[in-house]
C-alpha cells in the first residue's frame, strides 16, 4: 500500500529527478530523459500537486514524438 501511495503522492521538488531517473532506468538517455522532464515542467507549473505518475507519462508520451 504504501507504494501505490508514493505513486500517488503530488509533485514535490524532486519531481524532476524523479522523473528523470525514471526515464533513465528504463533506457533513456540522460540528455533525452532531461528533454522529456523540460517538455513537462509547465504541468508542474500551471499545477504544483502534479503526481509524479502523470508527469512521467506525459514524459513518456512526449518522448514517443
């Protein structure tokens, strides 16, 4: 349970490497995964409680471009 929390819980300061690391261990490299995190920042910003989960799908998704 508390894993399915953590997922849920909002965007906090760490979302980026959070994010990143995420892409990274999944193959990405680093100037792509911090591509992805750049082209995300503005759901952050237009919305502080993001969760982690959406912010690395919407990396995800912008990566698949």
């Amino acid at each position: 349970m508390a894993a399915a929390s953590a997922t849920a819980a909002p965007a906090a300061a760490g979302w980026r490497d959070q994010v990143k690391g995420g892409l990274e261990g999944l193959g990405w490299s680093s100037r792509d995964a911090e591509r992805a995190c750049e082209a995300v920042a503005g759901l952050v910003a237009d919305d502080p409680a993001t969760p982690v989960a959406a912010l690395m799908r919407a990396a995800l998704r912008s990566l698949a471009k």
